[in-house]
C-alpha cells in the first residue's frame, strides 16, 4: 500500500508546486 501511495504523494506534491506557482 505504501508503494501505491508513494507515486500519489508525488503527484499531489508537483500538482501543489504548478498550483502554487
């Protein structure tokens, strides 16, 4: 689970960069 949840943190955490920029 924590496998499938790696690549999701990292999605979510470029998505909030773009956002934020």
């Amino acid at each position: 689970m924590q496998k499938s949840r790696l690549p999701l943190l990292f999605s979510f955490n470029h998505f909030g960069m773009v956002r934020d920029h």
